[in-house]
C-alpha cells in the first residue's frame, strides 16, 4: 500500500516501485538491511457482539502504549504490537502479534487469545 497514492493494494504500482528501485540499487542489499521480527497469526471462532467493550477490555489489561483503532484494534507495544479484528468473511476474531523475539510473539498471542475468549464467555455478562 502507498498511502499518499491509495489505500488499496496495488501490485502493479508497487511493482514498478521496486524496479525504480532496483535501477539505483542492489535488491539484495536492501533486503539484508531489514530486521526480521517474528510474527504469529491466528483466529478465535466466533464473533463479538461489542467491539468497543473488548477494545475497552484488551487496552485495560494489556496496557498499550497506543493503539490504533483503523482496521480492529491495534495495541502497541515498546518492542511488539497485537492487532485484534472481526474476520470479513468468516465468524472469526482474527489475531495477529509481531514482536522482536519470538517467544514476546507468542506470549502476546496468548494474552490476546485468553482476553478475547473470557470476554467471549462472559458477552452475556458485564465487561
């Protein structure tokens, strides 16, 4: 994506990106440069009725730095962020966790995970 250009994925311009880059400059030499942060996905079956109370119930518990509420819910971490969002397709609570190491990924991933599935449990109740 290309904000200043689209919101929209865009293959065909990224591609030409990369060649414009690629003029200037070894590809390879870029991508020896970028650090690589594990990442763990997955998805809780289900839906959410409030969205807004979990988002209110994920930022009590975890305590984000930040967060960002374009696509779901984005918590931000010092060295790691959770991104938690209602499937489009399916009746899913996707989760998706990037930290420096792996095992913050995972740790994060199962804090989600647990959060999301009491919250689930509990819909009926008050959260």
């Amino acid at each position: 994506m290309f904000p200043p250009i689209s919101l929209c994925p865009d293959g065909i311009y990224a591609a030409a990106q990369i060649v414009a880059i690629a003029e200037q400059q070894k590809l390879s030499g870029l991508v020896d440069k970028l650090p690589g942060y594990p990442m763990v996905r997955g998805s809780i079956v289900g839906t959410v009725r409030d969205m807004e109370k979990l988002k209110q119930k994920l930022r009590l518990e975890l305590k984000p730095i930040s967060t960002d509420n374009i696509d779901g819910i984005k918590l931000i971490f010092k060295d790691s962020w959770l991104l938690v969002r209602p499937s489009g397709t399916e009746p899913k609570i996707r989760l998706t966790a990037e930290a420096k190491d792996e095992s913050t990924a995972h740790r994060l991933y199962e804090y989600g995970t647990r959060i999301i599935e009491e919250f689930q449990r509990g819909q009926n109740g008050d959260y």
